[in-house]
C-alpha cells in the first residue's frame, strides 16, 4: 500500500508555496490529500492543475472561520479529517498560520510537531528526519520525531514547480462531503442556551465512537434537552469546544441532567453540580459521578442511549 501524506494549506499560502512544499515532500512521502483551509481562489475552480504528487484536493470554506482569530476550529476540522484518513505525516508551508494550527494539531492527536523545518528526509533506517536552521541559522539540526502522526512546517518557498510538471484533477465532491466535514463544520453560536437549558445531557469519554455521540445527540433532540460533553470527546474533535461542560466551559445549572459515560471529575462536576436532579450512567460502580448524582445507573451508556431512542420511538405518539 502506498504511504499518503497529507497537505495543510491556508488562506495565506501562495501557490507557488503550497506546490514548493509538495516538492520539497515528494522525497519522503510519494503521495499526499491536499486540504485547503479557506477562500482560495485558485481552489475553486472545478479542475485545478497540482503537482504529480498530489492524489486528492479537499476545500474547507467557512466564512466564520476566516473571520476569526481563534485557529482551534481549523486544527478541530483537521484533526477528525486526519483521523479518518489515518496519515501519520502532515506538512505544511511555514507561516503565521501553519505554525499555530500544527501545534494545536499536534496535541489534538497526541503526536509530535517541528516548525519552520529547512527540510525533511527520509533516514535509511526509513524513520523521518527533520533539518532545521539554528544559531541564527548558521547550524543545521537535524531531530528525529518521537511519535506519530508527525506535523511539520517547512520553509520550502524556493521550489516553485515547473508550470509544465502539473496534472489536471477534479475537486471529489463525494470527498467534500464527508461526515467529518459536515459534523464539524464550527458554529460560534453552537452552546446558545447550555447554561439555561431546563434539561440537559452530557457525554462523557464513555459513550465511544463518534457515531455513538451522534445517538446521544439525536436523544437530547429528542427529549428537547441541551446536549453538553466533557472534555475528552471535545479534544477529540467529537463535539466542537462550545458544547463544553465544566470550569473551562460551560457552568449549567439544568432541572433535569443525565450524565452518559462520564467519570464525574472534579472539572466537570462544577459544570453540573447546580443541577437539580442528576441521573449518571457509568459501568464503573466506583466511578465518582455515582458519589454526587441523585440517581445512578450501573449500565453501558450506549445500550442506555439506544433503549431511550427505541422507547421514544414506539411511543412517539406521547410525547
Ligand atoms: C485545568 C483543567 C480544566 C478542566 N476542565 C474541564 C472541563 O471544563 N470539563 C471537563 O469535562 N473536563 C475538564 N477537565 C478534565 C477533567 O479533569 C477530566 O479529565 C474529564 O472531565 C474526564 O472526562 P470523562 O469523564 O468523559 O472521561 P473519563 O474520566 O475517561 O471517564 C470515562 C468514564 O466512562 C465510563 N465508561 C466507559 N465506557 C462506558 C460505557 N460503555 N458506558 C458507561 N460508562 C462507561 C468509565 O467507567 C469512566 O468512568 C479539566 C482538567 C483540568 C486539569
């Protein structure tokens, strides 16, 4: 199987950048995704010509997103991209942009991360090697990563591809349309009502999968209830930051709460603890959400989840 790489680009790249990075990678990785990260004018043509290297384009356009200054919702659009896609090697040109979304990139996914790289090579023993200036650039380092995925910026500017060099390729619109793109498209107005919620159910690292939180999201629809997480899944680039219960985001003080896999740290409990009833549901019967909530549950929080749903459903006539 071909190793793919992927290619992070912004707004701000010009594309003899963006294509100078892709030759500067094409030694290492022979196949990357480029993802563009906003209004690229050249990206929205239907055909595009990229370089040999380049197997698939997928545009990001979000008008909210440009507008901000916060970059944490394009490393969170990235993260559950790169998570579906498996890459392990994520390169992008060196820039104001570049160098803070990479970082954040990096801790969303636990991997490591080098910025304004001179170069990368590939070592014989096949690990990934990085070349960066130092000393005023009068030394060059090189640094081996110590974990995957590996996330890098590089200073790769002066090798502009021959015009000529170029291939044709269609934008996949079946690609665009991914569920990662369209769960995580980020909307600032996301947690409206989370703190004054009169019901409100929160999803803890417990309830697994991203398909999982979408049942747990479908029963707060249902239910007209709010729908919170803790911060585990909100790392994980599962649920976008303003669903955040807890010190550092949203203090609730919900009638009713039902807590759906959640151990019930101290964080999080501060978020919840103005309830007036609290349900929790956890397999764990030592787990501390049992010691503060009002009525406890020793279950799998999915079959919990479903079960409700399937209730609703056969009793929708009544609600
Ligand atoms: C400065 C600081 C600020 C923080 N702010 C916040 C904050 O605002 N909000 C927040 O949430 N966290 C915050 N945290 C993190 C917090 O300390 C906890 O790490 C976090 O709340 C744990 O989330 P969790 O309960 O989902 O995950 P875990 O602690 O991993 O718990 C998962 C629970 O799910 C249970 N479980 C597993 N599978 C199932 C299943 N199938 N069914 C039912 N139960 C299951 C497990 O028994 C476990 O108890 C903060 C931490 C720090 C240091």
């Amino acid at each position: 199987m071909k190793m793919t790489g992927t290619l992070l680009a912004f707004r701000d790249d010009l594309l003899s950048e963006i294509w100078g990075l892709a030759g500067a990678c094409a030694g290492v990785i022979p196949e990357f995704d480029l993802l563009v990260f906003g209004n690229h004018e050249y990206f929205r043509q239907d055909e595009v010509a990229v370089p040999e290297c380049i197997k698939s384009v997928l545009v990001f356009e979000n008008p909210e997103l440009e507008e901000q200054w916060d970059l944490s919702p394009h490393a969170e659009i990235a993260a559950a991209y790169l998570r579906e896609s498996k890459s392990q090697t994520v390169f992008a040109v060196s820039g104001e942009t570049a160098n803070r979304v990479l970082p954040i990139l990096s801790s969303i996914l636990d991997g490591s991360c080098l910025i304004d790289l001179k170069a990368i090579e590939r070592l014989p023993s096949g690990e990934l090697c990085a070349a960066k200036g130092i000393w005023d650039m009068n030394l060059t380092a090189r640094y081996t990563f110590n974990k995957n995925p590996i996330f890098a910026t590089l200073q790769a500017g002066d090798r502009f591809a021959a015009t000529n060099t170029l291939k044709p390729i269609r934008h996949n619109s079946e690609m665009i349309n991914i569920h990662a793109y369209q769960s995580y498209e980020y909307k600032q107005s996301d947690n409206e009502g989370l703190a004054d919620a009169p019901m409100l159910i929160v999803a803890g690292r417990g309830m697994g999968s991203r398909e999982t939180f979408i049942n747990a999201q479908k029963l707060a629809q249902e239910l007209k209830a709010a729908f919170g997480a803790t911060r585990p899944p909100v790392q994980d680039a599962i649920v976008p930051y303003p669903l955040l219960v807890g010190v550092s985001g949203t203090i609730c003080a919900p009638d009713k709460c039902l807590i759906l896999g959640a151990s019930g740290a101290a964080a999080f409990a501060a978020g919840v603890e103005k309830s007036n009833t609290i349900i929790g549901v956890n397999t764990d019967p030592f787990a501390e959400i049992f010691s503060f909530c009002d009525y406890g549950l020793i279950a799998d929080c999915r079959e919990v989840t479903d079960a409700m749903l399937n209730y609703i459903e056969g009793h929708r006539n009544e609600f």
